[in-house]
C-alpha cells in the first residue's frame, strides 16, 4: 500500500497539475493495486473501493478524480461475478482505454469549439490542457491569459502557447476583469461541472464570468465527460484555490459528447450512467 499512500500525497499537495492529469494518476493508482494479489474478486473489489474513495477525498473540487475513479469502480462491480485474474485484467483495460480516450476526448472537443475560436480574441483563466488542445487546433486572432495567481500557472500557459506560435498575452490578474472587456470570448476549462451547470474552477473563474455575463461576452466551458458530477453545486468550496460559477454566467459547456446550454447539461449527465453509479460507490 506504500504506492498508494505516495500518490494520495502527490494529489493533496500538487498545485501545477489540472484535473486531468488528477484524474489520469488517480486510476493508475487504481490499476497497480489491481494488480496485487488478492484471494477473491470480492476481497479486490473492497480494496478497489477503499482506495478509491481515498483517492476521490484528496481533492474534491476536482471532480475528474471522482468521475474517473467512480468510471472505473462502477465497471468492476458490474463484473464483479468474473474471477479474480480476470477482473484484475479489466479494470487494467479499463484504466488503459480511460486514459486513452483523453486525447480523443480534448480533440472532439478542439473540433467543436473551432468555429468561435475562428478570428476570436480569447480570455482564458488558469492553464486548461482542454484550452490548450483547442486554440492549438483552431488558432484564434489573440489569446490572453491571466497570470492566475497564487501560483501563477498562466506564465508557464502564456509561453507554452507563445512558443507554438500564437499571439499571446499574459495579463495580471489585477487586470483580469478589464480583459474580459477586450475579449470577443472567455474560454475556460473545468474542474467540476455539476448537474445544474454551475462550474467549480481555479479561483478567480467567477468574476471574470460575472463580468463577461454583464458584458455580453460568451463565456464557454470546455472539459471532458469525466468531470461532470452527478449532484448540484455545493454552497460552497471547501478549497481557497476553487470557486463555483453560477449557471447563469455559463453560456456553454462543451463535451466529447456535445455542446450544451449551462442549464441543459443535466441531459448529457443523466443519460451518463457510470457518473451515478460511481459516485453511489465512493459514496459508500
């Protein structure tokens, strides 16, 4: 158990990393400890679900953890009747096609968002790999990113894009709200969107969309299906680096499986059903 108790630790304490990456070494973790010994496909799944709960605590403003863990654990128990060895290989496949589906997913995604990325000048908050993917795919006129304070993972953001070619500018955060202003689109990623629409992202994300809102900027959500929670928003964040956004400042959510209104997303997780299932596993 001593991998398992390294990578809880490397999820509590890593600030650099979105929910993605969470989520890719969270169902890694799952996958080595399938592969220890264990007497019974009962005795695995218990161990399955125990590290995966633990797993999904470490940061629960990142919802992709808990998706990813939860896609995982919900496709054990449905095969919970197989033996051990072989329930072993499948939630290995599993966690192999997971990851796997990352880069399709952020492509269909970069394809969907490619007509308003077209001539845009976009305002983007913290360092979304699923941003990244699309204004590389479609390259807008102009990207600014604010610098994304306390950790300031935008400076990284702003050269990594710069280096690839784009016009970028890197704004202070002080300076953020004046930025939607001089913005055609406000794209973001995600660390959780809920059944509501409301979106749980780095702090920050809230005024830049209350502003947009008031403005008449769109404001798009990009992010996998895996961050989609099946539950409504929480009051709020137990995490200073997190805030929620409302509903009603999100325009757009768009998913590998399609673009939807903030208040039509619940469709897309209803019909989703590993999302409930997983969470009623960690849920215990």
């Amino acid at each position: 158990m001593g991998g398992l108790a390294e990578r809880l630790d490397e999820l509590r304490t890593d600030r650099y990393h979105g929910g993605s990456w969470m989520a890719r070494r969270a169902v890694e973790a799952l996958a080595d400890l399938a592969a220890e010994p264990a007497g019974s496909s009962e005795e695995l799944l218990e161990r399955l679900d125990a590290a995966g709960r633990e797993l999904a605590a470490t940061r629960r403003a990142m919802g992709a953890i808990a998706g990813a863990v939860g896609r995982i654990l919900a496709a054990a128990h449905h095969s919970a009747h197989l033996e051990p060895d072989e329930l072993r290989r499948l939630v290995q496949e599993e966690v192999q096609g997971l990851v796997a589906g990352r880069d399709r997913a952020a492509a269909s995604i970069a394809i969907q968002l490619a007509d308003v990325l077209t001539d845009a000048t976009v305002l983007t908050h913290s360092a979304s790999a699923t941003v990244r993917e699309a204004v590389l795919h479609t390259r807008p006129e102009r990207v600014l990113c604010t610098l994304s304070a306390p950790f300031e993972e935008g400076r990284a953001f702003s050269e990594d894009l710069r280096s690839s070619g784009l016009e970028v500018e890197l704004v202070e955060d002080d300076d953020a709200i004046d930025a939607v202003h001089r913005s055609s689109l406000v794209l973001v990623g995600a660390d959780t969107v809920f059944r509501d629409g409301a979106v749980c992202n780095k702090v920050g994300t809230r005024p830049l969309a209350a502003e947009a809102t008031r403005i008449g900027v769109r404001l798009v959500v990009a992010c996998e299906v895996i961050k989609l929670a099946p539950i409504d928003a929480p009051d709020r964040i137990d995490d200073e680096y997190f805030d929620v956004t409302p509903a009603l400042d999100v325009d757009e959510i768009v998913t590998e499986e399609g673009a939807f209104p903030s208040d039509e997303v619940r469709t897309l997780v209803d019909r989703t059903p590993f999302l409930a299932e997983g969470y009623a596993i960690l849920r215990g």
